[in-house]
C-alpha cells in the first residue's frame, strides 16, 4: 500500500494511502481525525474545507493527497485553541460571529492566511476574499465584524 | 433508577481532540440489550429537566435542541436565573431520547416560546421545592431565605447548599403550574448577552458535529440514488467496484448503497458503482411548475379570513379594481454540511446520532417503520449543520439505519453535495392570486386572496422516508408541510377581504418545513400588491400603509424604520434613481400568523441597468420581540434570517426537468456571497415583562416583498416571481417576461 508522509500542524505522520488522488481533505478527517476542515461539497464551491498550505488558504477537497510531500499544512485545530485561540479564532468567539458554526472552519482559516500577508485589509478586501466562502445561516455580517476586529487587533 | 450524572467538566476522548462531552456516552450508547429510557423522562416531572448533583452543579435535560441558533445559552440563563445558579455551572444534553424528554420537535422558532417556558416552569417548581426543604432545614419561612450561586442563605446568615439538600437525589416533584417564576424586574442572568458556550470548541475545531462522529468497527458508506426521482434498479454491476478496497454493495429492492472502510473509498465506490436505472420521473419540470399547480387536483378550500363582502365590494360601481398573480419556486434548505448520521442496529437494539430537529419523533418512526420495540431504540442529539427545516437529517438516518442492519456493523453516513441539493425535502412552490379593490378615496375597499399550497396530508405522523420508499418498507405516505398558509392576507384592518386555501393534493417535489414554511412567499405577494395598489392610487408606500393600520404598535415600527430611512414621501418608482445603476428604497409591514411578531422593515437596493443585477445594500428592521432570554441570541438570529431571505429571493430556485433536481451544487444553486452582504439595521423591541416570542423565521417573512418594492422604485419594473435573478430582472428591464426560467447545471 502506497504510503504518504503529511506535515500537519507541525507533525509529520506516514499515512497509508489506497488512492493517491484522494483529497487531503479525507486523509485530514478519516486518518488523522481532524474535523476542523468539513466537508461542503466536494467541488471547491463553498470553502468549508480550507486548510492553509505553505501560507496559502486551499481547497482540501480538491487537493490530492499525493502532491503535498514537504509541504506545511495547518488546520484549525492547529492554528489556536480553546485556551489559547489565533486572534481571528478570539475575535470569532467575541463577536458570536456564527449560528451553526459548521462553515467557519473556511472563513477563519481564510482570514488568518490573508491577514498574514495583509494584516490591515480594507472591509471591501475581506469582502472581495471571502466571496468563494458560503455561509447558508446568514451570519455574515457578523463574520465581517469579527474578521475586522481580528484586523485591527 | 437514579438519574445519570454527567459531569460539567467531563471530557471525552473523541475523535483524537478533547471535547467537552454534551451529547455523547459511548458507554451507555453501545451498551447491548439496553431498554430506554436511561432516566425518567416524563415531562410532568421536574427531575426529567434537571439534576442536582452532589458537588451542586446542575444538568438540564432538554428536548429541544440548539441546531445553530444559540437557543444552548439562552435554555442555561432560563434555569441559572430560576435556580440562582451560576450559569457556568449548568451543563446541558439535549435530544437524547433516552434521556431527554419529549418537548416536541424544534422548529418553528418555538424553541424557547415552548419548550423554554416549559423549563422555567420545571426550574420554577424545583426552586420552591428547594426553599421549602432548605426553610425546614434552616427552621425558617420561605419568604425569609435568599439563594446565591446555588445556596440558600437565611436572614440569620446560617446557609445551606442545593447540595446539601438534594445533591444526587431526585426532587420527586411534579411540573406546579402555580410555581412562580422570577419576577422579570429581578432578572440577572435572563436579557443577558450570555455568551454561547460551544463556540469556543466550534471555532478551533475541538467540537464534535454528528459529521465528525466515530464509532469502534464504523463503516463508511454513501447512498446510491437515481437520477429520475422513484426510479427502480434495472441491473447493477457490482464487478465495477471490485477494485476498490473493502468497497461492497448493499441493495434492499431500489435502495442502493456502497461501505467501505474508508471513507474515500466509500466516496468513490459510489461513483464508480454502474447501475441502470428504469422509470421514475414524471414531474412537470419548475418552468411549468405554476401551470401544473393550476391543474393540480384540490382537496380541499379553506377560508383564512371573511370580513364583509368582497365580492360586492369587487364588483362596486366606483371601485378600481386590481388584479395579479405571484410565485414562489421550490427552494432547498440548502444545508452547507451534508446531511449525515450513525447507526447501530444490532438484534436486541437500535442507536442512532442525529442532528435531526425531532429526536424523539425520529425515534417512534423508526421503530414504527422498522417493525421494532420503541423501547430498544435511541436517538441521539448531535450538532449538525443548520437546518432551518426538515432537511435531509432524517432521510439520511434511515439510510444508516437500513445500511447498519444489512452489514451487522455501525455505519456512517453523509450525503455527498448533490445528494443534499437533489433530495433534501423541499419548501414547496406556492402560487398566490390577488385581486383588490380602491375606492374613490385611494384607500382598499376590498382584497381577495386565493392561495394553491400543497395540503398537508390529514393525520399524517411523518414524512416519508427516502430510503423506506425505495427499500419497499411501508410507511405511512402523504405530505407534510407545516403552516403554509400564513400571512396570505394583509396585516391590515380592511373592511371586505377574503381569503381562501386552495390545498393541492400534491406537489411535485417532497415536501417539508422550510424557514417560516409558506410565510415569505406569502408576504411577497401580499406585500407587493399593497404597494402596487399605492402606485395605482398615486400614493407614497409608507403612508398608504399607516392609512391601512390601525395597530398601535404596527404603526410605531413602521415610522422607525422610515425615520432610520429618513423616508421622504414621494411617489414610486424614484425619479431620481440614476442610469446605469439604479437605486430605490421599499418596505414592508407584517403581523407573523396574525399572532405573533409585527415586523417593519425597509429595504435599499441597486440593479444594474447592464446585468439586471439586484443588490441589496441596506435592510432596516424593527421587530417586535417580546421578552430575550439572550438578546445578542435573538439579535443573530433576527440578522440570519434576514440575510437568508435576501438570498432566497434574489438567488434560490429548485430548478427540476421531468426526470428530477437538476440544481445540485452551489453554482446552480447559488446563495448569497460576502461580496453581497447588505448593512444591518435592526432595532429588536420588547420588554423582560412581555411573553417571549420566536425570535428567528418571523423576520424573514418581510424580506421578498421589500425587495420587490425596493426594485420596483428602482427600476418601474414589477417582478411578480422570485427569485430575482439578473437574467429576469434583465429581461423585464428589457420590457420581456420577467418570469423567464433558470437553467439547471445536470440534465439528461
């Protein structure tokens, strides 16, 4: 059985893999029990699944598991804790920035990749980034906020 | 037996992160042979809401379940504020059958009207029950004792703790009707921002969704479902996922689905699976889904409201009479998660997790359906994506169910986009026909209103399941809808109107509760017309209503929003809108089912005069709330159902050809982006001394009619049929039809 060697949230672990087109997304959540990133679509539509790669905010469910050896790969457990949240996470719960809470894995983890490049978006900027992030429960405008605050933190 | 103590601070070792364990004792879940309840759940009694433990921390049982909305803290200030505990030191289950009582399904935004008064109730009778015990204790009067975090204090300064007094034992009381609650003046926990407490184990990733649930020896597995809706299996080649690994068939009659032991390879087994499907279909496809409702066999009228005579009325020599018809499309609840569920159905029982809004009916139709004592099975509560409605979180049950049974293992399943998109049950189309009357005055002398909506099917328990339709499994069938009917007439005082149900016997797509079921498709027409009947008599849209209302408090949310507008009566459409975008302004004005909220609320809006893109810049409410429990809750809740409506009825149609659901992604589904957010401005108005009301769907019921009337200002152009896409508005801009179709993205 092929194997493939993932760096996540600063560990490497070797995964057996039957599939090498298999999307990080299910090696994140089905072999490394990692549920942050969930499962939206499938298809890249709705962000529900980003993880951030060597900085950059992808698509797990579009990314196969095989093209990623070396890389670093950050989910939102990796980016804060209960205890300890990444200031987008903090500036989330202050806001109450979400209802059903199952799309905000794609919109922090958006967030905390573009404001390591742009620590100091514009609101129309962060509008303009989270466009391909859906969020069905109509929270957005507190996502806004929260992503603002975390901006101006 | 003795009720179940779950430590507040219990963690769990689930799914490799530590969680704080709500919901879940996998012990007692898998433990074999086990008949439920676990606890007496009997919702006459007090220790089926609530437990006091030895160290004095305090468990609420609830029934009702928090899908999203925050209702989680607010059911916590309702029981700390009661008790006089500390709300940190509440923990709550909510929805585990076994455990829970039945407080009839969520939805409905009767969460906390119903279940959270029950509550109260419940923490009220515990309360005297505890002062009574604690002034024998403390051989002092009731009336004399003081309570703080959870211990009763006497005027003396002598003390003794709920632990002290029933830490671990049952209260052996009944649900005292006569138990008064807190005076809503001494309130210091109730109409707090309490914060939620899931929201920091959500936003890290820590928090276990039923999506992220895992069972020792689960199989993972994915549904198989045809394209044309109801088709049957013609052959299956089960050699075409022989090489994918563990990858195996299940098939019950036309239920067909693949396990595997891997989650991926499940995903694509069902890809790969090559099956034949035969029949099915015959639906009229939603470009003639109005035509169709018009031939729809009726089962019967129903009169909503008779004041005067209408028709008389209708027919006056003076009167200028008016008539139109509106449509709203079938819409999905959309869900951003896939519906999904885990299900052990093992010889002597059955437990199954679920995100679904009514655990404990769930559980009674399954059992039913299934042939099993209700005793062996358990439904337990577990966040999900929201809902809104009925959407695929039962059907998807049954499928794990029937799965679990077939292969002697515990199952997982989760809906893949399409199969959410393509089989969530749907908030039906429904067709509205109005006709009024203006006298010589310019005011509404009469108003009809003939309404198609699909009835609800008489005495029906449940909505048919997908997967026990296509296994062959009985189960009762007909449809099930909610209240539709709401809010077809005005929220006004008019002296002849009429209104009628025609119930249609069917309606092409299964059916179910979705957000304030029928209400803002009603609004839409009801809402619009008014302010084509304002046009008609050349009159501003805000004062054409303030002419029509009587009610006092209707009136003062009206003028609200139109000072936050800084509304400036001028005739509709604007004539200073602008050329190639242009901007106008509309309102609305609701009394939710004529019993609950009134609602005002304003809308901006732009359309470009290129794209006939609508953009809705601006939303004004004022809401009436009655009492908050949590109002930064009831705040978010307002907001969502707002911005939700904004994308219903700009973006959201089922779009479905003869054979099925041909809109089954997000592109041609689409819902609305960041890019789009419109500004909020909402003042929730209410007192603690006034009743609670539901704080969520009532607000989206305003929100379609506003930005018709908002678009009409903009653009001279009425648009009867939502959603108001750039293709529709474009052409009706254009002088076209402006009920143009949409293209769905799968097709045969």
């Amino acid at each position: 059985m092929p194997s493939v060697t993932l760096r996540v949230n600063g560990r490497a672990q070797a995964l057996d893999v039957d599939d090498p087109q298999m999307p990080l997304l299910y090696a994140l959540r089905d072999q490394m029990e990692l549920h942050g990133p969930k499962f939206g679509c499938g298809l890249g539509q709705c962000g529900a699944c980003t993880v951030i790669v060597d900085g950059v905010a992808v698509r797990s469910c579009q990314t196969p598991v095989s093209g990623l050896a070396g890389k670093d790969i950050q989910t939102l457990e990796g980016l804060g804790s209960p205890g300890a949240p990444h200031k987008v996470q903090a500036a989330f719960i202050e806001e109450q920035a979400a209802q059903c809470g199952y799309c905000t894995n794609g919109m922090i983890m958006t967030a905390a990749a573009l404001l390591a490049k742009n620590p100091h978006p514009s609101e129309a900027e962060v509008r303009t980034v989270l466009a391909g992030n859906l969020c069905r429960c109509g929270t957005h405008v507190r996502i806004l906020r929260a992503v603002m605050r975390a901006a101006n933190a | 037996m003795n009720q179940i103590v779950f430590e507040r601070r219990q963690f769990l070792k689930a799914g490799g992160a530590l969680v704080v364990g709500f919901a879940m004792s996998p012990s007692l879940a898998l433990s074999a042979a086990q008949t439920y309840p676990l606890r007496d759940v009997a919702a006459e009694n007090v220790d089926s809401f609530l437990a006091i433990a030895q160290n004095g921390d305090v468990t609420l049982y609830c029934g009702k379940v928090d899908i999203g909305t925050g209702a989680r803290a607010a059911y916590r200030q309702i029981v700390a504020e009661e008790l006089d505990v500390d709300v940190g030191r509440i923990a709550m289950i909510e929805g585990d059958t076994a455990l829970c009582p039945d407080q009839g399904g969520t939805g409905g935004s009767t969460g906390i009207v119903q279940g959270g008064m029950q509550i109260r109730q419940a923490a009220a009778t515990a309360r005297q029950t505890l002062a009574a015990m604690a002034a024998k204790t403390l051989n002092a009067m009731p009336a004399d004792l003081t309570v703080t975090g959870g211990v009763v204090r006497a005027k003396d300064g002598r003390t003794v703790s709920y632990a002290d007094l029933v830490g671990g034992k049952r209260l052996e009381v009944k649900l005292d009707r006569a138990a008064k609650p807190k005076d809503p003046d001494s309130y210091k926990v109730v109409n707090q921002p309490v914060k939620r407490p899931d929201l920091p184990a959500k936003m890290t990733g820590r928090h276990t969704y039923v999506h992220d649930f895992r069972v020792p020896k689960m199989l993972h597995a994915r549904v198989v479902r045809p394209y044309a809706i109801g088709a049957s299996v013609a052959s299956l080649d089960e050699s075409s996922i022989a090489n994918i690994p563990g990858a195996r068939v299940v098939r019950i009659k036309d239920f067909v689905a693949v396990v595997a032991e891997r989650e991926w390879n499940a995903v694509r087994a069902a890809k790969a699976l090559r099956v034949t499907w035969t029949g099915g279909g015959g639906l009229p496809g939603s470009e003639r889904v109005y035509d169709a409702m018009r031939a729809t066999e009726i089962a019967r009228d129903e009169s909503l409201v008779k004041n005067g005579d209408s028709e008389a009325a209708l027919r006056a020599q003076s009167a200028r009479r008016f008539q139109a018809s509106y449509q709203w499309p079938a819409q999905s609840h959309a869900s951003m998660g896939p519906s999904c569920a885990v299900a052990d159905y093992r010889p002597d029982g059955l437990t199954v997790w679920s995100s679904s809004q009514g655990t404990h009916g769930l559980r009674r139709n399954l059992a039913r359906d299934l042939g099993i004592p209700v005793e062996t099975v358990r439904v337990v509560y577990m966040d999900g994506s929201g809902s809104y409605g009925t959407n695929g979180s039962d059907d998807v049950a049954a499928d794990a169910v029937l799965i679990s049974r077939a292969v002697d293992r515990p199952v997982r399943v989760q809906w893949m986009r399409e199969d959410e998109h393509g089989f969530d049950p749907k908030g039906p189309p429904q067709l509205l026909d109005l006709s009024a009357a203006l006298d010589a005055q310019g005011n509404i002398a009469a108003w009809e209103t003939a309404a198609y909506l699909p009835e609800n099917t008489p005495n029906l328990r449940s909505r048919p399941m997908l997967a026990f339709l296509a296994a062959g499994i009985p189960q009762p069938t007909g449809q099930s809808v909610a209240q539709v009917q709401g809010n077809a007439y005005p929220s006004y005082e008019l002296p002849n109107m009429t209104a009628t149900v025609h119930w249609l016997k069917t309606t092409p797509l299964r059916p179910s509760n979705l957000r304030a079921p029928g209400k803002p498709g009603n609004t839409f027409a009801v809402e619009s017309f008014i302010d084509e009947l304002a046009v008609a008599a050349g009159r501003d849209p805000l004062e054409f209503r303030l002419a029509h209302l009587k009610d006092a408090l209707g009136t003062s949310l009206l003028k609200r929003v139109a000072e936050r507008m800084d509304w400036k009566p001028r005739p509709t459409p604007n004539r200073e809108r602008g050329d190639a975008v242009m901007t106008g302004r509309g309102i609305s004005y609701l009394w939710y089912k004529h019993m609950d909220n009134r609602m005002a609320m304003g809308i901006e809006v732009t359309v470009e005069r290129a794209t006939g893109k609508v953009r809705v810049t601006r939303v004004v409410a004022a809401v009436e709330c009655g009492q908050m429990i949590n109002p930064d809750a009831v705040r978010n809740q307002v907001e969502g159902n707002i911005v939700q409506t904004v994308s219903r009825t700009l973006h959201e149609e089922v779009v479905f050809d003869q054979s099925g659901v041909t809109s089954v992604d997000w592109r041609s589904y689409p819902i609305l982006t960041f890019p789009e957010a419109p500004v909020l401005e909402i003042d929730l108005v209410g007192s603690p001394r006034d009743k609670p009301l539901g704080a969520g769907e009532a607000a989206s019921a305003p929100v379609p009619a506003a930005i018709a009337n908002a678009v009409f200002d903009a653009t001279g152009v009425r648009i009867r049929r939502v959603p108001l896409t750039p293709a529709r508005v474009l052409a009706a801009l254009q002088g076209g039809r402006a009920d143009i179709g949409i293209r769905g993205e799968r097709g045969v």
